[in-house]
C-alpha cells in the first residue's frame, strides 16, 4: 500500500473513446479541487477502439493516471477486482466512464468512508437519488435486478450500483468471485464490512457510445445471487446470513403462535365452555400478542429502554400488519381455488407463504425500522 494517495478511483473501461480522456480530466479535477491525492486506474479490457492510445497519453501526462489493459477474462467485475488488486491506497472508488455518475461526489464518498464507513454506496433509489433517460426497458431490467438483490440486502435501497467507494480491508481477503455487472453484490456479500452508508445520486443515461448490458448478464446476475445466499450459509457471516437468522427466527415465532392459538382455541372452548368463534378470536388475538412479544425481543431485539409510547406504536403496526397478512392469505386461497382450481390445501400453503413474505417484509422494514 502507498500512502502517498488518499484514494485510488478505477474506472473499468471498454471501447470508451469518446468518454475517456474527458472523464478522466473530470475526475482529476474533483480530486484537485477537494484536495485530495487520488490515483486514477484505467482498467480497460483491450479495447477495440482508441480508447487505448488516449488512455496511454494521459497516462504518460499526468503521474497519477495508470493504465491497466486486460487480455483475458473479459468482463466489468473482473475488470475492477483487477484495479482492486493493482490500487495501492487504502480508499477504493468505483465509477464508470461514462457519466452516469457525477464525479463531483467522489469526495462525499472519500469522506463518508473517513467517518468510519466501510462501504459507500451512490444510490439511485432512495430520496434524492433518480434516473435520467433511461428506456422502460431499462427501467424494469434494472427493478428487478434491485429487487433481487435487496431481498438479499433489505437495509440497502441500490446494491447493485456500479458507483460506490469501499475500504481496502473490505476486499483485501475476500474470495470475490467476479462476473457479470454487480460487482457491488459481490463486495457485500463476500466483503468484510460492518457498516455502509448510501449517497443519493442522479444517473445519467450514457450520451456516448453504448451500454454494454447483454441478456447473459442477467443469467450471471441470477447465478450470482444464489452464489452469494449460498456462501452466507456456508460462512455464517455477514449481512445476508444475519438476514437468513431474521427471517428464520421470525418463521419460529410464527410456530409458536399458531401453537399459542390451537391450544387456546381448544382450551377455552372445550374448558371454559366458549363459543368456538369467541374463543377463535380471543385466541388470534392472544397469538398476535405472542408473536409481537417475541419478534420484538429476539428477532428485531427492540432496545430494553424504548418508550412505551414507541413500543405501542410497533404493536399497532404488528396488529395491523398481521391482519393484512390474514387477508392475503385467504385472498390466495379463494382465488387459487375457485379460479385456478387448485387444491384447497395447496392453495391455502401458497397462502401462507405469500403471507409470510409479507409480514416479514412490512414488520422488518416499518414496524422495527429503527
Ligand atoms: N473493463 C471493462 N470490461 N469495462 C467494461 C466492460 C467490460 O467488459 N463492460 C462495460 N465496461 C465499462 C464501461 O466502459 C463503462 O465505463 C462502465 O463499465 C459501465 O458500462 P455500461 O455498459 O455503460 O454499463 P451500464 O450503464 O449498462 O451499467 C451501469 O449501471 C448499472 C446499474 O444499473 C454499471 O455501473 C453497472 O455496474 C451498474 O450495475
């Protein structure tokens, strides 16, 4: 590692003619104006078109330019764990070459690292952030890679950002696997990191030259997100394994509650001689409240010291949830079976799922949002 630089930027590049010499001097710029010492890795993967000698002139020029040129293993991740490995500062910063993204954020996200961040994510989906001109074809494409990949990091609004800053330590030892575009994924799910910060960002649709994006990307993407929930399993650590115990535990509690309503049902019916649909609903009710008692302390682990008024809040929200839950679940049931024809008790168990995802998803993202 050299300490001479504060940060290395890599940008990945193939067939960037028109964009290269422009975005670099931009990037300088930044690096200049904000004072800070940054190096500037051009990783290209033996472009076909001029980018090459241009990238050799500023790199001749300017002491802070290198040029990394590729011949094996063509592909964007691969490209910029290749200028992980040849970056010699502490601070990584990825960006493309073609101004989808603003290089004068560089220093928020060279900053935000500094504040004890391990990961800097620009983020295109969360207040502030956008997209420019981009085709509806794009925009769906691009949905649900994020949606995918938030199932596998739910705090995180744009995990598959192209442009985002991490720590040396984060990828100094892990066994990244690259391929495809979402090298971003690959960082969470394999990095060392414990804490993340988003930046809002406007990306900007390419005004030169063209994306790159093919239809087996989006394979690698799939095969790539399996990958990742897998090592979590093998590894046991990180952020997705800690969501895989959240959703797990939160399935147990669910366990529990349907035993907490049977046995009650039963009990205050056969016992304390109710009227079955009386004792059915003091017993949903009863099982709600075991539910939220147990999400609250062991799979969320609200704070000891909440305040009741907040604590209370989260219940109602439970509460409401839960019975959005029910009718969803009997939503599915009567439409599977009376319009699809499925077997009820097939019908009733996609149901449940359909359910399940859905109270896990409102309760862990509202009702214990912190
Ligand atoms: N070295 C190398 N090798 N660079 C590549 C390759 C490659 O095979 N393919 C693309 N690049 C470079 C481009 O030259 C550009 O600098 C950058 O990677 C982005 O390429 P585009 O092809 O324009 O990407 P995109 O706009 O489709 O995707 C961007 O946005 C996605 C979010 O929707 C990238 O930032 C992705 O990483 C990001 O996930």
């Amino acid at each position: 590692m050299n300490t001479d630089y504060d940060l290395s930027v890599i940008i990945p590049t193939f067939n960037e003619e028109e964009n290269i010499a422009a975005i670099v001097e931009a990037v300088d710029d930044v690096l200049t104006a904000s004072g800070l010492r940054g190096e500037i890795l051009i990783v290209d993967d033996n472009s076909r078109d001029g980018t090459i000698g241009i990238a050799e002139g500023l790199a001749a020029r300017k002491t802070n330019v290198r040029l990394i040129v590729r011949m094996h293993d063509h592909g964007l991740s691969q490209s910029v764990v290749d200028g992980f490995s040849h970056a010699r500062s502490g601070i990584f910063q990825v960006i493309d070459a073609d101004f989808s993204h603003p290089p004068e954020l560089i220093p928020s996200f060279y900053e935000a690292i500094q504040r004890s961040n391990d990961v800097a994510i620009g983020s295109r989906y969360m207040k502030g952030g956008s997209i420019e001109a981009w085709p509806l074809k794009r925009r769906i494409i691009s949905l649900g890679a994020t949606a995918f990949g938030r199932a596998l990091f739910p705090d995180i609004t744009d995990p598959v950002s192209g442009f985002f800053a991490v720590r040396r330590s984060v990828v100094a030892d892990a066994p990244l696997k690259p391929r495809g575009y979402k090298i971003l994924m690959e960082v969470l799910g394999k990095g060392r990191w414990d804490s993340f910060v988003e930046i809002p960002f406007v990306f900007k649709d390419r005004e030169e030259g063209e994306s790159k994006l093919k239809p087996a990307t989006i394979l690698d993407y799939l095969k790539q997100c399996s990958d990742i929930a897998f090592f979590s399993l093998r590894h046991r650590n990180g952020a997705v394994w800690h969501e895989w115990k959240k959703i797990f535990s939160f399935g147990l509690v669910g366990i529990s509650g349907i035993l907490v309503n049977m046995g009650l049902l039963y009990l205050l019916t056969e016992y304390a001689g109710l009227y079955y649909l009386l004792s059915a609903l003091i017993a949903i009710e009863l099982s709600i409240m075991n539910n939220f008692f147990w999400n609250d302390v062991w799979t969320f682990k609200s704070p000891k010291n909440l305040r009741l008024e907040r604590k209370l809040h989260r219940f109602a929200s439970f509460q409401f949830v839960a019975i959005g839950g029910l009718l969803i679940n009997l939503t599915v049931l009567y439409v599977l079976t009376e319009i699809a024809g499925v077997y009820y008790l097939l019908a009733n168990l996609a149901g449940i799922l359909i359910a399940f995802a859905w109270n896990y998803m409102v309760n862990r993202h509202y009702t214990w949002k912190s």
